[in-house]
C-alpha cells in the first residue's frame, strides 16, 4: 500500500478566518474609540479590495490602507494585525487532535496561498505535526507542481475551495478529493460543476476516512 499523504488548506479549513476577523476588528475598534459594527463594516470593505484581485491578503498594504482610514498609528495596528491572539488561537477546535491523529497513518502537508510569513504564523501550534508547508501567492497555478512532487503517495486533499479539489482531479484522478463545509463560517464558492468525492463539516471523522479509502486501488 502507498504511503498516505495528506494536503491541508489553511484558511476556513483548519483556521477560522471570520472569527479570528471578528476579534481583531473589536480590537480596532477599541484602539481608535469608534462604535465596532461601523468599523467592522470597513475594515471589511478594505479587506475586499485589497484581495479582489489577488484572493490573498498583503498585509503591510492592509496595514497601511487600515491606518489612513481610522487615521491612527500603523506600529499599533501592526501589532494588532500581527498579534499571537489572532493568528494562534483560532484554529478550530478539532484540528489539533485530527492531525495529531493522522500523523501516525501518513505525513500531513499544508497547502495554502497567502503571505508566507502571515500563514505560517497561522500553523504555530501544529508544525510539530507537518511534513511539509507549502504556501504560495497562486496555489492553483503551483497544484501540477506540487502533485507532481509526491506522485508516488496515496493523496487526499482537504480544501473548501472546489476549483483546487477539481484541477486536482484532473491532474490525477486518483486523488481523493475532501471539501470542507465550515457551515456559515465558510467562504462561498460557486461549484465548478465539480463533486467531491467526500464532502465534510469538520476533521474530526478524518482519521475514520483515511483509514476507510486508504484500501482503495490507485
């Protein structure tokens, strides 16, 4: 049997963007004394049209565009942005026992985009866990590459965003495709005319499904 190999998302998948948002936004709103809900609504807006283009988050850009519209100190916001409260704590509450788990079937690989040093941020209380981290600007151009690189393994990939789970069902169909459903704390998507071939809410089944399709012919 091939060697399990695990590709984990970060965002909305085993991190909780909205919360984490949420508590960072309240914190913004304490430092610049303006009423949360107002500033929520444009910290959101900003958000928006910094990553339009993109779909990731720089944030020195965000820090800068954040600073001009509530007119207050960048080094405060930074550290805000930045802080060990929002970009360690929110990871939601089954992923550490799911990959603490797994890791004894198969290496687990984080393959997400974003700012590098902000995502990695991100994994702090599980890289003892990881293989290896992946992150890019554009994951979906970088995909045929990174498949290609453990071709040999027995792949399952975990995102909540169905054009990563169908480009790589193209690249290879024996990819077991795994698309996350966060309920309302997920991104929607439109489909991609794409079915996964599991759909889940949460990790904590996964070691159950890894164990169940690893038998499976490739």
């Amino acid at each position: 049997m091939k060697k399990i190999l695990v590709f984990l998302d970060i965002d909305y998948t085993i991190y909780n963007s909205k919360d984490a948002g949420i508590y960072r936004n309240k914190k913004i709103s304490q430092l610049c004394k303006i009423n949360f809900k107002d500033v929520d609504r444009d910290v959101s807006k900003i958000y928006k049209k910094i990553t339009l283009k993109s779909n990731i988050l720089n944030p020195a850009l965000f820090i800068i565009k954040l600073s001009k519209h509530f007119k207050i100190d960048k080094n405060k916001l930074f550290k805000i942005i930045w802080s060990e409260e929002v970009l360690q704590n929110f990871l939601f509450n089954d992923v550490i026992k799911a990959v603490s788990t797994v890791r004894r079937m198969g290496d687990i690989i984080i393959f997400s985009q974003g700012n590098r040093k902000f995502q990695n941020k991100k994994l702090f209380k599980i890289k003892k866990y990881l293989k290896k981290i992946h992150i890019f600007n554009n994951k979906l151009k970088n995909l045929k590459k990174i498949i290609n690189i453990y071709k040999n393994k027995k792949i399952f990939i975990i995102d909540d965003w169905p054009l990563i789970l169908k480009t790589a069902k193209k690249i290879d169909k024996n990819i077991i495709t795994i698309q996350m459903y966060r309920e309302k704390k997920a991104r929607k998507y439109p489909s991609y005319n794409f079915i996964p071939d599991i759909k889940v809410k949460s990790l904590k089944n996964l070691y159950k499904i890894l164990k169940l399709y690893s038998y499976l012919k490739t």
